[in-house]
C-alpha cells in the first residue's frame, strides 16, 4: 500500500461556479451555466462534508482556500495544475483553459512549505500552454505508481507528445489509447478509470477500438489488477472518478460520490468491498457545475 498516500491536498471551492471556458469539452458538466452564490454556498457545503468524511478515517488532509486574486472557478480540482511524486517532487501542469492556468498563481506550495513539506519543483510544462499543448496532472494520467505505468485517454486537454515527454520524464511505460462519451473525447482519464490496490475500475465501453482496448486489458491483467467493468452511465454518475487512499494505519480507503457509491451494482459492491472500505458523500453540486467529483478534488502528497 505504500504507492498510495494518507496525505492528500484540498482546495476550497470559494470561486465556484460553472465555467463557461470547460463547457465545450466536458460533457458531463451541465451546459447550463449556473452561477450564483448558492451554488458556490451549496458547494462549500459539500467539499467541507466530504473533507470531514475523509479526516474522520485517519487522513491527513491539507486544506487551503484558493488566494489567488483571479476568478478561478475550478480550483476545487487541485489535481489538475500540479501532481506530486516520491521526495517531495512536484510537476506543475500545463492547462487548457485560461482561466485555471491562475490556480497555479496561488501560495499553494508555500503554504505546504509552511506545513513542513519541502517541496521541490522537478518539472514545469507550463510553456507548452503557448503551443496549445496541454496535460492535465493527474485527470490527464492515472498512474499505476508501483508499476511505473501512465495510462492516457487523448483529448484536448491530454496531448500525445506531453504525455510521452512526461513517461520519459519520470521513468513511465505510455499507455494511451482514446476514449468517448457523447461522440466526444472523454476530456480526462481519471472520469473513466482508476487504479487501487488490488483492482482496477473502468470504463471499458469508453473505448471503442477494439486493438486498444484489448492493449488496456492486457496491460491491468498483466498488473494483477482485478477489473471491474462500469457501464456508460456509471461513468456519467462518476464512479470512475475514484480515489484510493490509505490512513495512517495503512488501511484502504475508496473516496467517491455518493451518485457513484448508488451506481454500483451488487456483484461489483462484493468485489469492491473485498478490497477496500468506501467513503461516500453528497457532490451533486460540484459534479453538475464543475463536471468533475471526489478523484479531480484530491492531490496526493507524496
């Protein structure tokens, strides 16, 4: 369990709203854009219950409001601007919309400093956001971080090229391979799949080509990952958009949404629940607005 972390990173959603710069791309964000303080209010209410769920299991958790001066809507989704590696690593992230490329202009990282985490910055794509390059941390990439295995959906917010410069970088095996909802791209990874201690959710419809679909299977049965196939409409109620998490006790935690926890069926809850304990809470709000939910709210500090 080591190659999961009991220290995670949480941005309050204190600017929250729809964004109207990820609506073209992100299917499951409603396209109505609802923007009013009872959204941001109802939002602050479901981070704060999911963040007490969440501390409650014994997992530390750095919370930090977004002090940045610009509106900055999306930065309940911290995971995005900046991923963390083994020794205190960070990779800053190269971003699509203009608008979350200011979560990065926060005191984030002096904050964790302040906290006794010395974090040291290895790598920086932030340039390739002038080339419209992007890759989006860790909703870009789920890694199999015992494995040192990058799995990529592409998409506009996930390019081929960053995502071989970044498994070169950190010493990844690629495996990409593309995958839509809506006749869109799924516009990240994470919304589709997750990788947890003994086992793998994903959405396996997602992926039409049968050659890469099959690469995918390959590559999660030759990882002794046991798979657990969700369907088109669990993905849309985010049961792809998972966590897994250890307390200090080194016991498993799965982090989602209560519209995901609701979606499993009953074979899938036994196999699940072989593995892990869950932790579930209220997001609709979030996952409406934002079309996001519990995975893009958690960064893991290694």
């Amino acid at each position: 369990m080591k190659h999961f972390s009991s220290n995670i990173l949480m941005i309050s959603p204190d600017k929250f709203r729809s964004n109207e710069l990820t609506l073209d791309d992100n299917v499951f964000q409603s396209n109505e854009l609802n923007n009013n303080n009872n959204i941001t209010k109802n939002a602050l209410l479901e981070f704060e219950e999911l963040k007490n769920k969440i501390e409650k299991k014994g997992i530390n958790i750095y919370s930090f409001i977004d002090d940045s001066k610009y509106d900055t809507p999306d930065a309940v989704f911290p995971n995005n601007w900046i991923s963390f590696h083994k020794k205190n690593n960070v990779i800053i992230h190269s971003m699509f919309a203009n608008n979350r490329r200011f979560e990065k202009m926060s005191n984030t990282l002096l904050k964790l400093s302040d906290k006794g985490i010395d974090l040291n910055v290895i790598h920086d794509y932030s340039s390739y956001e002038k080339d419209n390059k992007f890759l989006e941390g860790t909703g870009s990439l789920v890694l199999d971080r015992k494995l040192k295995i990058a799995y990529c959906s592409l998409s506009m917010r996930s390019n081929e090229e960053l995502f071989n410069k970044f498994c070169t970088d950190m010493n990844y095996r690629p495996l990409m391979f593309n995958a839509a909802y809506k006749s869109k791209p799924i516009y990240h990874t994470n919304v589709l799949m997750s990788i947890c201690n003994n086992f793998s959710i994903i959405c396996l419809e997602s992926i039409s080509d049968n050659n890469e679909k099959q690469n995918v299977i390959k590559s999660l049965e030759n990882s002794n990952l046991d798979i657990i196939d969700i369907t088109l409409d669990q993905m849309n109620l985010y049961l792809g958009n998972c966590i897994q998490l250890i307390n200090s006790d080194l016991n498993p935690y799965l982090v989602m949404s209560t519209s995901a926890f609701r979606s499993i069926k009953k074979d899938q809850l036994s196999r699940i629940i072989n593995y892990t304990d869950i932790i579930h809470s209220d997001l609709k709000v979030i996952e409406n607005n934002g079309g996001g939910s519990a995975r893009c709210m958690i960064a893991e500090i290694f």
